[in-house]
C-alpha cells in the first residue's frame, strides 16, 4: 500500500513540475499586421504633432448599436469577448467574434453593432495626437 501510494505521490509530483514548465512558454503571436484597414484601404501617413497613445476597453451591451462615427488617426484593435460587426458607410461588412484583431477605418464612416446575446468587449489602441480627438461623430 505505501508503495502504491508513493508511486502515485511521484506521479503527481511528475504531472505538476510538467505543467509549471509548460506555464513558463513565453508566446508571441503576431494579431495582425497591415498597411491596410479592414475594407482594404490603404492606411493614411501619421500626423505632424506630439503623439499619444490612448487605449479604451469598449463595452458594447448586446442589441446595441454604435452610432455613425470616423476616427481621424489609426487604430486597432482585438475583440476580447461576443460578437462585433463593423458596417462602413457602403455596406461592407466585418463580422468579429471573440479573437479577432480589427484595423479600423481612418476618416471614413462606419458603425458597429453587436448582434450577439452577450455585451461585447473590444481593446483598442490609437496612435493619435495630444489634444485632438480619436472619434468624430
């Protein structure tokens, strides 16, 4: 009995050292990586001006949709969580759902709309300038 359980003890021991190995992998995935937004439009040159980062989480409740807006600098982004649909002012459409990296539009028109039953989150980055806006509406 004492070498059953030992035996068992060790094995545990083993599984337990392996996971915390494989916990200790850095991975770096590339998202995305583009010259172009999401409807194939050549990204616009950075501005003149003092940069500045501004990071938003966006919350979106499910049935919600954002109104008409454009952003006048890049941005991009990743769906964290539900379903997220990007319509620009012709209709063209990017369904997101949780994992997807977006490279929004930039002086363009667009919405977005969470069709799904859950709030949708998405984090995005802008690279704009201090003391200019990051959306127009």
């Amino acid at each position: 009995m004492r070498v059953l359980i030992g035996l068992i003890l060790m094995i545990l021991f083993t599984l337990s050292v392996s996971a915390e190995q494989i916990e200790t992998t850095i991975i770096s995935q590339t998202l995305v990586k583009s010259t172009n937004s999401w409807d194939g439009s050549q990204l616009l040159s950075y501005p003149e001006g003092q940069p500045e980062v501004t990071i938003l989480k966006i919350t979106i409740p499910a049935g919600v949709t954002l109104p008409l807006h454009q952003h006048p600098f890049i941005n991009a982004g990743v769906l964290i969580k539900g379903e997220l649909t990007v319509v620009n002012k012709a209709g063209k459409k990017l369904i997101m759902t949780a994992g997807d990296p977006i490279v929004e539009l930039v002086n363009k028109w667009h919405f977005g709309e969470n069709s799904g039953n859950v709030p949708a989150e998405i984090i995005v980055f802008y690279a704009g300038i201090k003391g200019q806006p990051i959306t127009i509406k």
